[in-house]
C-alpha cells in the first residue's frame, strides 16, 4: 500500500478483515498468477483505493505491475457485459461512456449526462438524437 498509496495510508486507517488466493491450489499448466482477494470493512476504504488506483493508471507490487479491480457477482458481470460493444462506439466517439453500479450505462451528449439501465430505454432515446441513431444502429 505505501508503494502505491501513500498519501491514502497517512490519511486513512487502511485494515484488511480478510486476504485469500483464488483458487485455492496453483495449476501448473496456468501461466498467470492466481488471484488475490481482499475484503475490506469499510468499503469507503475500497472505493478511494480503486479510484486512485484508477487514476494512477499504474499500480505496482515490489516494482511488478498488478491489477486491482472491485469483485462482482456473476449476475453483475454479466448484465455489464451487455453495454461492452455499445460502450466500445462512445468510447471511439468520445462521448464519455461510464459503466455505473450495477449495470447503467452513462454518458455524455449535447452537455447533458445520460443513464440507462436497458437497452429498449437507450433505443427510445437514440431515437430522436439521428448522429447517435446511426453510430449505434447496427448495435442496438
């Protein structure tokens, strides 16, 4: 933590309740390491790690870079994987996309910031906006 975040350790009594690897037992026929999972108990602690992680763009465990993401359910991940090809064009398209807890899909056009949390409601919208109808029409 102090590698990374130092400033967060000084300000906040970071605690860990728990720390396991997943799975359990190392494959050797995977080359990748095996995950670690840590449980927080105050997920306030969790949220500014993962933002400032996500503003660092680059975080490292003794000088090798690592990977922090926040754990999801299955269900979760799934209905967050329905926006992945319509998150993708906005993205090219520079319109800010933002994929909210759960699954809302967020972004921002003519100023404005747009959520949805379906893809019928994103289609009724798109209708009356033609730049955005065309981008998104092969998608939706």
């Amino acid at each position: 933590m102090t590698e990374n975040f130092p400033h967060l350790v000084k300000e906040m009594d970071l605690q860990v309740q728990e720390a396991r690897r997943t799975p359990n037992k190392r494959n050797p026929k995977r080359t990748t390491p095996r995950h670690i999972i840590i449980k927080m108990p105050r997920a306030n602690d969790k949220e500014r790690i993962l933002k400032t992680a996500r503003e660092r763009n680059s975080v490292t465990y003794k000088g090798i870079p690592i990977r922090l993401s926040a754990d999801f359910s299955t269900e979760t991940l799934q209905a967050r994987r329905e926006w992945q090809e319509i998150f993708k064009v906005m993205n090219t398209k520079n319109l800010q996309p933002r994929l909210l807890y759960p699954a809302k899909l967020s972004f921002r056009i003519e100023g404005q910031i747009k959520s949805f949390t379906d893809k019928e409601k994103l289609k009724e919208f798109i209708t009356t906006k033609p730049g955005l109808y065309e981008m998104l029409k092969g998608i939706l």
